[in-house]
C-alpha cells in the first residue's frame, strides 16, 4: 500500500489549507505533498492573482501530472473543493 499522499487544494487557497492534515499523517508514516497550485501562491488575504483568471483545469491538471509522474510510487490523491 503506498505511504505517499498528493494534496491538492481548492480554489482561492494554497498549500496551507492542509496545515492541519499533513502533521497528521505524516505522524502516521505517510510522505505528504502539498503543492501550491499555479498563481495560488499569494496571502490569503490579498487579491487573487489576476492570471488565475485565464488558468484551466487541464492548466493545472498537467502541472500536477509532472509532479506526480515524479514520485518513486502511486500516491493518494486527496483534494479540497477545485482539488477534488
């Protein structure tokens, strides 16, 4: 069974949403990533960046592709909101 998990955050978040989960299953023995969307890497409070608005799934769906195709095994994908 794979100990590596993928996870994916939503729309107007970045890879703090999963702040809370990675200590967690990390201290479960699981490799957690937690990748930071393309032009999600802005505060939390500040305007989104403008080029999300031109962004598509397959724009997104490939940058993960990458990441994932990188990894010494198949992870679980758990996503949030858009991550799903």
């Amino acid at each position: 069974m794979t100990k590596t998990i993928v996870m994916i955050h939503g729309m107007w978040c970045g890879a703090w949403a999963w702040d809370h989960y990675k200590p967690f299953f990390e201290a479960k023995g699981y490799t957690c990533h937690t990748p930071t969307l393309r032009c999600h890497d802005v505060d939390p409070k500040a305007q989104p960046d403008p080029r999300v608005g031109v962004l598509s799934l397959k724009d997104y769906a490939s940058d993960l592709e990458k990441l994932i195709m990188g990894l010494d095994e198949k992870p679980v994908l758990m996503g949030h909101s858009m991550g799903g």
